[in-house]
C-alpha cells in the first residue's frame, strides 16, 4: 500500500484553522476578544515552540462550544467554513491531493487540531480519512452528548501522530512494514512522524524544519 499523510494546517490550508476558529469564535461574541486572544496567542506561540500542552489548550479552545451547545455550535461552524475555509483552499493543495488519490494512494489527514473543527474541512479538501484529536462527550446517563473538554485516547499531537497511524493500520490488519509511506507537513513539531515515513516531504516549511530538510536532504515544497 502508498500511504500518504498530510498534516493540515499550514500545509495544505495556509491557515492555522484551529487558531482561526478560535479567533472566529471571538468576533461572533463567544467570548471576551481581548483576553481570549492574548491567551490563545500564547497557546500559538507555545505550539510554535513546540511547549503545547494540548491537553490544557483543548480544554480552553472549547470552553466556548461547551457552553453554546451543538446547535448553535454546528451553525457557527458552517459559518466558518463559509467565511474563513473555503477562501482558503487553495487549487496547489487541491492538486497536490488529487494526484494522489488518482494514483490509488491511502490518503489521510492526520492533524493535531480537534474533530469538530476539522472534519468539515478534510470533508472539502475531499478526503475521507481523517486522524484528528478526537474530543469526548458525555455519555453519561442523562447526559448531555456534548463536548466535555476531555481527549479520547492518544492526542494526534508530535510522537502521538505515530501512535494513531499505527493504530489507523492495525485495524487494518498492517504495519509500517506493508506499506510506502509519504508524509507531508510544514512543522518541526511534526519531526517524529517525518522521521517514521518512507518518504518525508517538507511542505511550505517553518525556519527550523526547513533548515533541517537542507540538512537531511529532505524533499522541500512551496504550495503557497
């Protein structure tokens, strides 16, 4: 089997889409714009440093769809999608999957941001497989259904991403060993899963990352 993974933000959305609908979410009125941003500024600035706690950032990002409930959340999102995803998509990126796909390869998303936000998006970019951080609900007796704040199993976050590829495969009866694996991302925070796959590509690289590819030798590419 071709196996090939993309991570999401910043390499095929030129956007950080977790960081964008956090920012939406504020100019709808969810929450207070001044200090909701200042935090979720320094969760960025950690994420980029490669610090993130995301269990502590999971449990902020969705302090906001907590409250609001499915519905309202739901009919943000489509907003969202409306007015700050789809401008971004990009026809490289939309190729770049294409080709893939058409070649007969696996083609997943495995990202860090949570399943809410990004499921809709991986359903526009065309793909069907997504390994995103998958958010608990309460499944309490009378309980609510809705998002806890809590992480179901390993998060999809730096060495974690391994593990739920690994697990993608094992359920597929394969390992690493049965398939060509291809991995395109723009971040050192992603170093362990390019270090894993067959075929690491560096994909419109932050300074560290691209000055590690150089390094190594790494295939390097600019779609945006």
């Amino acid at each position: 089997m071709k196996l090939t993974l993309f991570d999401l933000d910043h390499t095929l959305l030129p956007i950080d889409s977790d960081y964008a609908w956090g920012v939406f979410t504020s100019t709808i009125g969810w929450t207070d714009p001044v200090d909701f941003n200042r935090r979720n500024d320094e969760f960025f600035a950690h994420y980029q440093a490669g610090t993130l706690d995301i269990r502590v950032y999971v449990r902020f990002a969705t302090t906001a769809l907590r409250e609001q409930g499915s519905i309202k959340a739901q009919a943000a999102h489509a907003e969202f999608m409306k007015t700050v995803v789809t401008p971004a998509i990009r026809q490289p990126a939309l190729a770049l999957l294409r080709h893939h796909q058409q070649a007969g390869d696996e083609v997943l998303i495995v990202t860090a941001t949570n399943d809410f936000v990004t499921r809709p998006i991986a359903q526009a970019l065309g793909v069907g497989e997504l390994i995103a951080v998958e958010l608990a609900r309460d499944t309490t007796p009378g309980g609510t259904g809705w998002i806890t704040g809590e992480i179901v199993g390993v998060p999809s976050f730096r060495e974690g991403k391994i593990t739920r590829v690994t697990q993608w495969l094992a359920k597929r009866q394969l390992d690493w060993t049965d398939v060509e694996s291809t991995f395109y991302s723009d971040s050192l925070n992603d170093l362990s899963l390019l270090e894993r796959v067959t075929h690491p590509v560096a994909t419109n690289p932050d300074a560290p990352l691209r000055a590690l590819a150089i390094e190594r030798g790494w295939r390097i590419l600019d779609l945006f």
